[in-house]
C-alpha cells in the first residue's frame, strides 16, 4: 500500500480535466464502487491500488464533490481561493490562505 503524497487540506488540480479542490479525506486505496468504476473510460482509468482522494471540487461553473485518484492530481500553485460551499463546514482558512482541518488536535 502506498502511503498518500497529497495532505488534507492542500489544494489540488486535476491532471486531465479543468478542476481543483480541497483534499478532506483519503482512502489508502480505491473504496468506491464497481459502479463507479467502470464508468471511468477505460483509456483514462486509474489503477485501484493507490491513493484516492475527496476532493470539495470546484470547476468554472459549479462546486461539488471529487473523488480523484492520485496519478490524476498535480498540487494547485495558483494561490488562489477555493470557492466551495462546504469549505467552512471542514476548514479554517489560515492568514496564508492554507486551509487547516477543524479537528484538528491543537498543542
């Protein structure tokens, strides 16, 4: 099992198609449905054993959630603002403009 490269909270954009998000949960290896799966055309679909990501997604016209596999994502260097709905309900948008968990353990 690989262990995740992309962090809850970073900003990522997708490799092939014209989205970005917040990752706020990662599954280890694939845990979607069958269903799901083979809906991903076959030229484009990801192997199952590596990171997937939840992604609160957003793309030119409209917010939503993501579920990406980590060979299709690139970390977001645009600094610029995620726009989601549900952002608040997960983060805390920092003085920097990171995004940190709400439940995370402070010290």
């Amino acid at each position: 099992m690989k262990t995740a490269k992309f962090a809850i909270g970073q900003v990522v954009r997708h490799r092939l198609f014209p989205f970005r998000g917040v990752i706020f949960d990662v599954d280890p290896q694939f845990s979607n449905t069958d269903e799901w799966y083979e809906a991903i055309p076959a030229e484009v679909r990801p192997q199952k054993d590596q990171p997937f990501y939840h992604l609160l997604a957003e793309n030119d016209e409209t917010e939503y959630i993501a579920y990406v596999s980590e060979q299709n994502l690139l970390a977001d260097q645009s600094g610029e603002p995620v726009r989601h709905p549900q952002l608040r309900e997960f983060f805390n948008k920092t003085a920097d403009g990171r995004y940190e968990p709400k439940d995370r353990a402070r010290h």
